[in-house]
C-alpha cells in the first residue's frame, strides 16, 4: 500500500489512488457466489466489440481469402484473435482500474494532446469502417428481399440512426448486438456445413505461409480481426457497467474471451466455406455477392439466403458498434463527456453513418477494392492505439494489483510487433 499512497504530480492521481485503495478492499473481501444469470449479466463489453470487428470488411476479406489463397491463411486469424484477446483483457483491466475514461486518463497521465491525437485516431478509423458497413447492409438485404442495394443502405442507415436515438444507448445497442452475434454464428454455421469444407486442409492452413500476392490482403485481415480500436472502447463499455476488481477473473471467462473467440470462429468458418464453394464449382468467388450467388447452384437459394442473412446480420451490428465507438471515444477527446448518449457523442455518431451512406450514394459500381484499402489503412493509426494500452496497462500508480504482468507485456509486444510491421509492409507496398 505505501507505493499506492506515494504522490505524483499529474493531474487526478489522489482520485485515481482513493480507487486503487477502494479496489484493493474489494479485491480483499469474500467473493459473493454468482449464479448462472449473474454471470450472465458480465457478458457484453466483449461482445460489443467483437460485432464491431466482424462486419463487412472482414466479410470481404475473409472471402478473397478462402477464393483466392484457400484454406492457407486460416492461421493469420488464429494469431490475430490470440492477440485480440490480450488487448481487449488490457482494455478491461483499465476500464476497471482507472477512475475516469481511458482516453481523459491518458491526458491526465501523457499529455491533453495525446489524448485528443488518440480520439481523433479511432474517429478515423470508424469513418473508413463505416463504408464497408453501409455497403454490406445494402448488399446483405438486398440479396434476401431483392431490390436496389443502395434503397436498403438507406433504410439500414435511418433505422441504425433511431436505435441509437434511444435515451439509454449502450444498454440497448449491448443487448441487441448479444443476440444478433448468436445469430450470426448459427447463419455461419449452416454455411459451412451446406458447403463441406476440406477439414483436413483447413486444419492444415494453421501453418503460417505467406503465398506469393497476399501481402495486402494479410495486412486487410490483421488490420480487421486484430482490431486495436475495438480492444480500446471495450474500457468504456466496462466504465458504463462499473464493474469491479471482484468481476475480473469472471469477466475474462464469460466475456472476453467468448466474445473475441466468436468472431474469429465466424471469420474462419467465411474462409472454408468460401474456398470449399470456389473448389466445388469452379466459379469465382472474389467478393460477398459473387460468393453469394455461386452458393445458389451448390445449395439453392436457402443455402444463398442463410449466409446473406449472416452477412446482413454482420453489417447490421457493426453499423451499430462503429458509430456508437467512434462518436464516443472523439467526444471523449473533445472534453464533452465519455458517455454513448452525451449530446456530442450523439452527433459525431450522425456524422459516421452519413459518411458511409454519402460515400456509398457516390461510388455505387462496386466499392470492394475501397473496403479492403479502408480495412488496410486502420494500421496506421492502430500502432498508437497499441502502444497507449499497453503504457497505461503498466502504470502501477493507475493500475495496482492488476498492472500488467510479465507475460501480458510479452504478447503486448508481439501484438505491436505485428502491427506495426503490417504498417510497415503496407506503407511499402503503397509506395511501390
């Protein structure tokens, strides 16, 4: 306790060091019995993002991945989820320990400048996400009950807009996107059992290999399931919860990592079946409608409907996480509140989704080539997203007991080992 009673001179640290007291007498006393609906109430934070990393973007990548390369890059998801849990469970671990949101502590522990270059950071990150979220949605509807891609972007759009006119927001964009992600999973699976992976040779992809013209498409598929913006709001959905110390341990298990586990099993499961459809048909799958459609000769149009239904559930869902994140996190760095329903939050949360939709209303040929280089750029910015969780995860005057240890630091520097190299990589093959 005499570390935790030391001052220091920057700004909120006798509150942030009355809470580590506070969460040490926690941490100390008998831990309540949870029953099975108490445990079930941890779930959410994860979930959330966890639907925010599975959209479109990822869709698409991980389709012109199984069509274009086969079973052989199943192991950049493997990795990219290992790592995404590690991440995220730092995110936790700062949304529990630090007195304010994570974005107001990092002015208070770095500097105000590195606060807002970090708001601003994921503000940009959910601007490129948000087209791939607004193509997807038109294109997912459009594939079950005909008509213009384009219309349905619009309906999507306005009708994301009023759950997120809602007076509780996060609770309700939460709990929606609980069963939508069930939902997702069931659609996915169907698809995959409809059409009959090569389990062999996707047990075989787990082997890292870098086939000769993949290089961007691995930096698409890092920069969308190792998705440091996403591991960074989960602290705010932790902060709305106001979990404790004492939920730690149950929180890890239940919802961290679940709900980062499940949609890399969705991510992988696109793959088989995008690779096992191209095998059996022989057609070209490179994109979501293309594969959609080749699916109608291999299963009819139910087998057709089911991974377009997942799909439309995908876009749905980060549609919803994307712009209610973004508008959060560029409120929080604005000083105007950190909270889903804060006046500021609510209109930067406007401006995603028009955003998205303006851009699809522009390009309407087929913008999947403009999704994969939105989905590469985000590792760009998610270097410093990293190097920001992994720093205030190992400030022992913010974190106490639950600081970072050696083995969290060690994956810690894998993850931004390969981050930065996919930026790296990407910048280089931009350039050339």
């Amino acid at each position: 306790m005499r570390e935790h009673n030391r001052t220091i001179a920057h700004p909120g640290t006798r509150e942030e060091q009355m809470a580590n007291q506070q969460g040490n007498q926690a941490q100390g006393a008998t831990k309540k019995r949870r029953t099975f609906l108490g445990y079930l109430a941890l779930m959410g934070p994860a979930f959330v993002v966890g639907a925010w990393q599975f959209g479109p973007g990822n869709l698409t990548t991980a389709v012109q991945a199984g069509s274009r390369f086969d079973y052989t890059l199943v192991w950049v998801i493997a990795v990219s989820t290992i790592l995404m849990i590690f991440f995220t469970d730092m995110s936790v671990r700062l949304g529990i320990s630090t007195p304010t949101s994570l974005i107001t502590s990092i002015k208070g522990h770095l500097g105000k400048w590195i606060g807002v270059l970090a708001g601003f950071g994921v503000f940009g990150i959910t601007l490129m996400f948000s087209v791939g979220n607004a193509v997807g949605s038109g294109l997912g509807l459009s594939l079950i009950f005909g008509g213009s891609p384009v219309l349905w972007t619009v309906v999507c759009t306005a009708a994301v807009g009023f759950v997120l006119a809602f007076r509780n927001v996060y609770g309700i964009v939460e709990k929606a996107l609980l069963v939508i992600v069930v939902l997702m999973g069931l659609a996915f699976i169907a698809s995959t059992v409809v059409a009959q992976p090569d389990w062999y040779r996707a047990t075989s992809g787990m082997v890292p290999s870098l086939p000769p013209g993949s290089e961007i498409l691995i930096v698409a598929l890092v920069g969308t399931n190792f998705s440091i913006n996403a591991a960074f709001y989960t602290s705010y959905g932790v902060k709305e919860h106001r979990r404790t110390r004492s939920d730690y341990r149950d929180i890890t298990l239940v919802d961290t990592i679940p709900g980062i586990v499940a949609p890399g099993i969705m991510t992988v499961l696109v793959i088989m079946v995008a690779a096992a459809v191209l095998g059996k048909t022989g057609a070209e799958a490179g994109t979501i409608g293309a594969l959609a459609s080749v699916f109608t000769p291999l299963a009819g149009p139910t087998g057709a409907m089911v991974f377009a239904l997942g799909l439309s559930g995908a876009a749905f869902s980060s549609m919803i996480a994307n712009a209610t994140a973004g508008g959060t996190m560029i409120s929080d760095a604005l000083g105007r509140g950190a909270k889903a329903g804060s006046p500021t939050a609510r209109i930067f949360t406007g401006v995603i989704l028009a955003f998205g939709l303006a851009v699809t209303l522009t390009f309407q040929a087929s913008p999947v080539g403009l999704i994969v280089i939105a989905q590469s750029l985000t590792v760009l910015i998610a270097p410093l997203l990293g190097v920001l969780i992994v720093i205030m995860a190992n400030k022992t005057s913010l974190m106490g007991d639950l600081r970072n240890k050696w083995w969290q630091n060690l994956f810690g520097a894998i993850g931004l080992i390969a981050i930065i190299a996919s930026s790296i990589r990407l910048i280089t093959t931009l350039l050339g």
